[in-house]
C-alpha cells in the first residue's frame, strides 16, 4: 500500500471521528433544549408554605451579581465555581417572609458563606432583625460558623451548634505576600509608575514588607469596619463590644478552660445557645416546628421553592415608568466582558440602553468593583454624563467596594450612595511594566537592533525600559491623577487641595467617606432606588435590572460547560493562600486598559 493511500484512510478516520462527535455534541445539545422546553411545560407543582418552617441554606457566598464567565482557564485556576446565592432574590425572600402568615420559623443554616461581602451582610442581618421585630422565631444551625455566617446568626432567636464545632473570629486583616527578593534573584527590573502616597497596590514588586503608610491607611478602615461588626453582634447577643474582642483575643484560654471543648467554651462565652448534634438538632426542630410528611425531617420549604412561590402570586406592577438598576460588579475591564466583570463598552451600552428607553425615568448603577481599567472607567463615566444631559438622574450606590476606578465610574452621578461598611476611595493611578533583560542576560540571551527614533522598539519586555517611554508612562500617571482628582473636585464641590489630601491612593469605610464628603448618604439599594424615583418625581414604578444578552450558543455553552463543571470535583481547596496568588495572577492578566494605566485598589479584598 502506498503511502498516499495510507494517508488518505488516515485522514478518512479523522473526518468520520470528527463526524461522529459532531453528531455527538448535537444531541447533547439537542437534549438539552428537550429538557428545558419539557420542563417549561411540565414544572413541578408548587409547594405550600402553610405551617413550614422557611430554610435558608446558601451553598456560597451571597453576591450582587452571579458570575457569567465559564471559560475554562478559569475554572481551572478556581476550581469548580462556588455556587452563589444572589442578594437580591434572598432579600425578597426575607421581606416577602416578614408579612407573610404562612410563615412563623426562619431557619438559618450558614456554613457555605465565605467570601460575602460586608455590606451584603449587613444589608441582610437588617432583613432578619425586621423578621425578628415582626414576632418571627429565627434559628441558626451549624456544624461550624465563619466570621460571615455567625454574623448573620447573631440575629437568631437561637443559635445551635455542633459539639465539634467552633466560631471562627479572626476580625479583620490585611496580609499580602511580598516578592521584592525573589524578583532581584530573577533578575527582573520592575517599572512602577503611580502618584499617591497611600497607592499600595503594587508594593509587593518593590517591597518585602508593609509600608507605614500602607498599614496606616488599612488599619483606619479595617476598625472602623471591625467596631461596626462588634457592636452589632454584641447588640444582638446581649453583650458588650468589648465582650467579643477579648473573647476573640483569648479564644485558645477560653477553650483551654474546657479542656480543649470548644463547643462548650462558646456555650459559656454567651456566643452560642445550644450545643446540639445533627441527630439532636433535627429532633428539637421536628418537636418546634412538626415533622415533614415523611417524619425523616422538620416541616419545611426551601428558600428556593418560596421563591417560587411569591413569584407566582406576585402583582405585576402596571405602571410604565421603570427605574434601571446597573450592576457593575467586579474588575473594570476594555471591551465587552460577561456578569462578574465590568465592560467598559458592555457596562456603557446598558448604561445607554437605559437612558434611550423612554420609559426609564431614573438610573441606579450598583458598584462593587475595586477599579481596573483607567480608560474602561471613562468610557462608563461618559454615559452617566449622556444620561443626566437627558434630564435622567442618576445615582451611584456602593456595595461592597466601591474603590479606585470602581469611584471614577460613581463620581459623576447626581448622589453616591454608600453603605458604612463600604470600601471606597482609593483615589489614585498607577503603570507598571516588568521587564526581564537580566534575567535573559543570565542565561546568555541578548536583545539588540536599531531604530530610526529615540523611542527604540516601544515597550519590548526583553530589554530595560526606555527612559523615553519611562518619562511618558510617568507624566501620563501624574496627569491622570490629576485629572481624577479634578474630577472629583468638580463633581463634590470641592477644592482640588481638599481632595487631593483626602486622595493619594488612601481607602476609607463608608462612614468615614460620609464625612469628608466623598459621599452623599449612607443606605441600601432599596434606599438609593427609592431616592432615584424620588429624583425623577415618580411616584409608581417599577425596578429593572438590565443586563447583556447571551446569543443562542452562548447559552448553549453557559448550560453545556455548567454541567460538565458540576460533574468535575473541586480539586483547589477555595480559601488555599496558593489559590488566592494564583488568582490575583490571573486578575492582573485580565487587564487590559489600552494605555496600561490602572485605576486600582488590589488592597480591598477580601476582608
């Protein structure tokens, strides 16, 4: 047989192989769409909420958004995706819950919600605390509470625990890993360019430690935000602030008191009610509440099925005013990016999209975004400037973390809204550039050439830095700093000194940023919302949340790459110290500002 031959049935194998899983991928696909449309169809009755207790057990954090990027370097660097419950949808549960008769017990289970936000946190214990005032009877169980889930606990009327448990309170930190030595022995030239004394975000390239001015500027936040968590779990367990503080500060003594029983040490330290196992504490609950039909359990109604529920009975609102809320929502990224980042074109075509639709009278765009992109930042801000020259106001409310860029893109609504366990601020730029020409000379490898100008090649990671280009990246930084801080200036009515000294990179809590002026009110989404219609003079509307649509295959993709997700185990343990470097790695990767210039604050998370 000759070797034409040989390749002509090599390459016929291939193409019926590919053949075959082309035909393969189509009736997945195809069953896929089968499943939704009969499930559209034929959807399981709903259940009734008559007598049952209401069980509210997030499997992840509670976040504004959902993420929407399944790419798969992500999810190899993060691991199967945390599922993800979204504030909104559980606030609805809760409010609904408060007035509904149906409804008498509240059951907490909160041992899956790491990585919620503070201010999401307070949003929702205030939900529960409004439960609690409408005669609810609220219980916590728990095989173990973080910092996050017993902060939400503390609203309980009981909190149970396992014996084997314990109550993470570690307050609130800021630790980052340095890497000056080791890129000296690499013989890597880092090129930083920023303006502002308290711009941190880099140091880790050029330090091996915290500067005091970064550990200045951490610790007045971080007490701030910390004193906000003590005085409202101590309000709600009955004790003084200082009660928590030195119980966490002198946890190990508390448990060496009980001969290594911690269960027991939170029982008498007051932190906990109950110290019950799963067998017993589903025993109390069925003897509380009643035994479900089966009697395996307690009668109950899962917060996703009295979603369900209130959906279906929900009065649809007839008026046509809307008001539009933006969640912008993660890093500010160029171009068009998918829920969980920030577009600069994507964020700005909804921004657009809104303010064109005739119906809409106001705009809310909900920040929780450290920055990113300077340029991405712009592009956003300059639609929020088209929609108030349309006579439509607009107001920012800060989430989580509305630092750096993610305050470029509030700073010229017509109010910023904040809650006072917000991280904002951050005003401050920076570039940087690494260049590897040492660590290529170590190994004998050189660059070399000639240009017909003094810019020589541009920016080549293979050579040091051109001063020339040097000297442009770092005039472009000190005039983009002064450009965000006239910003400012002009859109808070303030003196350019004013801001400046209030500026330098520097982050502060909510509360603090209240009183110097950096924000107008402090107060939730609901808040903001109802002084945005309160601002288009509108007294009925209702609230919308735009945001951009998936193509057909897109979706397709989204449910395929779930699935294949859900089926692959979580090899990346999520609180891993490795995981977190490999994601911020991954973080800076992603970004992708034209110019290379960064309105950033690396520092604000995770608390």
């Amino acid at each position: 047989m000759s070797e034409e031959t040989r390749l002509e049935r090599f390459w016929k194998v291939v193409g019926k192989i590919r053949s075959s899983l082309s035909n393969f991928l189509f009736l997945v696909i195809l069953l896929v769409i089968s499943v939704a449309i009969v499930g559209s169809f034929f959807g399981s009755d709903l259940k009734d909420p008559e007598g049952k207790a209401l069980v509210i057990n997030p499997q992840g954090p509670i976040v504004e958004q959902i993420e929407g990027g399944n790419d798969p370097l992500t999810f190899l660097l993060q691991g199967q995706p945390q599922k993800q419950l979204l504030v909104n949808n559980l606030l609805e549960v809760l409010k609904k819950a408060k007035t509904d008769d149906r409804i008498k017990f509240i059951v907490l289970n909160l041992d899956n919600i790491y990585g919620t936000g503070q201010t999401v946190l307070f949003d929702v214990g205030q939900a529960l605390k409004e439960l609690r005032e409408a005669g609810k009877i609220i219980i916590s169980t728990g095989d173990n509470y973080d910092q996050s889930g017993y902060y939400l606990a503390s609203f309980s009327n009981e909190i149970i625990i396992n014996p084997d448990g314990f109550i993470f309170l570690e307050g609130l930190s800021r630790y980052r890993t340095y890497f000056k030595s080791l890129l000296e022995k690499l013989k890597v030239s880092v090129n930083l360019f920023r303006v502002g004394k308290y711009k941190s975000a880099m140091e880790p390239y050029i330090r091996n430690d915290m500067s005091e001015e970064a550990k200045e500027a951490a610790k007045a936040y971080l007490e701030v935000i910390w004193d906000s968590y003590k005085e409202v779990v101590a309000e709600n367990r009955d004790m003084q602030p200082d009660n928590l503080q030195y119980i966490a500060d002198n946890s190990n003594i508390l448990i060496k008191k009980e001969k290594g029983n911690a269960a027991a040490a939170l029982l008498k330290a007051n932190l906990v009610d109950k110290v019950l196992n799963r067998t017993q504490t589903r025993e109390y609950l069925q003897k509380k509440i009643g035994k479900s039909e089966d009697e395996l359990d307690f009668n109950q109604i899962s917060g996703g099925e009295y979603f369900q529920v209130i959906a279906s009975e929900k009065e649809v609102e007839k008026s046509d005013n809307k008001i539009a809320v933006i969640v912008a929502k993660g890093a500010i990224l160029d171009g068009v990016q998918p829920p969980g980042a920030i577009g600069g074109d994507s964020t700005a075509k909804l921004l657009r999209t809104a303010y064109k639709d005739e119906n809409v009278k106001a705009i809310v765009l909900r920040v929780d975004s450290g920055g990113g992109s300077a340029f991405a930042s712009e592009v956003i801000r300059e639609e929020i400037l088209a929609a108030k020259t349309k006579g439509i106001p607009v107001i920012a409310s800060m989430s989580n973390v509305a630092a750096s860029g993610g305050y470029w893109i509030s700073a010229s609504a017509n109010e910023i809204w904040a809650s006072h366990n917000t991280i904002t601020g951050s005003i401050g730029i920076f570039g940087f550039f690494p260049t590897f020409e040492k660590s290529l000379e170590k190994i004998g490898v050189y660059s070399d050439g000639i240009s017909t100008t003094k810019l020589g090649g541009g920016m080549d990671p293979t050579r040091a830095i051109n001063p020339v280009i040097s000297d442009i990246l770092q005039s472009t930084i000190e005039f983009g700093y002064q450009r965000f801080i006239s910003l400012v200036a002009k859109e808070r009515g303030m003196e350019l000194e004013e801001v400046d000294k209030i500026a330098q990179g520097r982050v502060w809590a909510g509360s603090t940023a209240l009183e110097l002026g950096l924000v107008d009110k402090l107060g939730n989404l609901d808040e903001a919302i109802e002084r945005a219609a309160e601002l288009a003079k509108v007294d009925s509307y209702k609230t919308f949340f735009p945001s951009e649509e998936l193509d057909w295959k897109q979706r397709i993709f989204k449910e395929l790459f779930s699935y294949a997700m859900a089926a692959i185990p979580n090899f990346i343990e999520s609180k891993h110290p490795l995981r977190k470097q490999l994601n911020l790695v991954y973080e800076l990767d992603k970004f992708n500002d034209p110019r290379g210039i960064y309105a950033v604050c690396l520092n604000c998370y995770p608390l």
